[in-house]
C-alpha cells in the first residue's frame, strides 16, 4: 500500500444532510441511540458510582482522566472523519483510509497499528464482556472436584471458548453493519439501563417528596429518554432493515 500525499486521491466532500426532514429526525435519533451505546455503559453508572465514599480522591480524577482521553480520541476520530471524507465517511475508519479503488489513504505502519490497537481491544472485550457466556457453558461442562487448571476443566474450557469467539467472529463477519446493530442495543438496552432504570430506583429507594425538585427532575429524565429510546428504537431498526437490503453477506460492499 502507498500514502496518498495529495487530496486528490479522497473521496469528493459532499456535506449536504438528507433532503426528508423525517430522516433527518430519525437520523438524529440513530445517532443518540449509537453514543449511548458507546459511553452511556461506562461514563453515567460509574461517575455516579464514584461520587460517594469511598470511591473518591484518587479514583475519581482517574475515571475522569479515562472518560476525557475517551471523548477526546472518539469524537476528534469522527469530526476530523467527516472533514475528510463527508458523507462518504464510513462507519469503519478502516474501510474509509483503505478505499476498494485507488490507493490507500494512510500510511502502512498506521493502518498496521491500528490493526493491532483494534486486536488488542477485541481481546480485551472477549475476556471481560463474555465472562457471563463463558460462566454458562463452564458451569455445566467443568467439575467442581477438579483443580481449575487440571487438564479435566481446562481442556473443555479452551474448546468452548474458542468454539464461542470463533461463533462471534463468524456473525461479526457475516452482518457488515456494525454501526446499525450498535445503534439497536443502544436504544433497546443501554438507553433504558443508564438512563431511566437509574432514576427509577432512586425514587423508588429514597423515595424523594414529591415536591422536591430531583423527584421531577427524575421523572423528566426517565420521560425524556424514555421517549429518545422509542425513537432510538425505531430509527435504528429501520436503518438495521434498510441497510440489509443494501448489503450481502460476508462483505461490506453495497450492492448496486
């Protein structure tokens, strides 16, 4: 692969929005529902979390440190990715610097660590995000009598867990839209989870009065977003189907 140097080798910027002004709303709705998926499921618990003792100090100035290096990689990656290549941008940065025509757009030592910084976040997620999946099938296929390293459980263990993120690996290979099904599990899980359940069992555990103002200004969280995750909802499972009909499988190619 070659660096580009010149401009000319990008994609032409076409920053014009979508002419319906309900895809623009339902757009913007898709958008709400893919940040909550993204940070809603670590910036709010944990922060809330953090505020009280004894999880302060050092702790809190750490988590916060976390969450600006977070924002500031995320959104600089997605604004300077629009200035670049506009709507032409593609959900998977990748997909955008390496273009099936013409030359790359990046050199290849950096697309060559972010391939590795890509690999090394995907190791991480499948040891800590599938510890639940990997309690399920090792509850029923280990023996309690055995050590935990003994050939009897570690054996089955390696199997089942290869077997699970070769299954993973297959589907992530299989449905090209990442950024669809994101925006999904956000609206339908992470939206409800961070962002209504919270207030709910406030009010309900400390049962604030009803003339105070954190009661109404739960309820109007727990309204606002209830309405955003409808919406969210919605929106991205029409996406989820039109951008099925745009693709085939095991490819990220549009089909004309």
């Amino acid at each position: 692969m070659h660096y580009a140097g010149t401009s000319k080798n990008a994609p032409p910027r076409d920053y014009s929005l979508e002419t319906s002004h309900l895809s623009r709303l339902f757009s913007a709705f898709t958008s709400i529902s893919i940040i909550a998926a993204i940070f809603g499921n670590g910036i709010l618990p944990e922060i809330q979390a953090t505020l009280a003792p004894p999880a302060t100090g050092k702790m809190l100035k750490g988590l916060m440190l976390c969450y600006s290096v977070i924002l500031v990689t995320f959104y600089s990656a997605s604004v300077s990715g629009y200035w670049v290549f506009g709507n032409k941008s593609n959900s998977n940065i990748l997909k955008s610097l390496m273009p099936d025509e013409g030359p790359s757009l990046a050199p290849t030592w950096v697309l060559g660590l972010a391939i590795v910084f890509i690999l090394l976040q995907l190791f991480a997620i499948g040891l800590v995000y599938s510890q639940v999946a990997y309690e399920i099938m090792e509850k029923n296929s280990a023996d309690a009598n055995k050590a935990v390293f003994s050939l009897r459980n570690l054996i089955p263990r390696i199997i089942l867990r290869t077997l699970y993120m070769t299954l993973c690996g297959f589907f992530a290979a299989m449905l090209p839209f990442f950024g669809d099904i994101n925006g999904v599990v956000g609206a339908v899980g992470f939206i409800p989870l961070d962002f209504i359940l919270p207030m709910l069992l406030y009010n309900i555990t400390f049962k604030p009065k009803k003339s105070s103002i954190t009661f109404w200004v739960n309820i109007s969280i727990m309204v606002i977003f209830s309405c955003a995750g409808l919406l969210g909802s919605f929106s991205s499972i029409r996406k989820l189907v039109l951008d099925a009909n745009k693709f085939k499988l095991f490819s990220s190619d549009v089909v004309d």
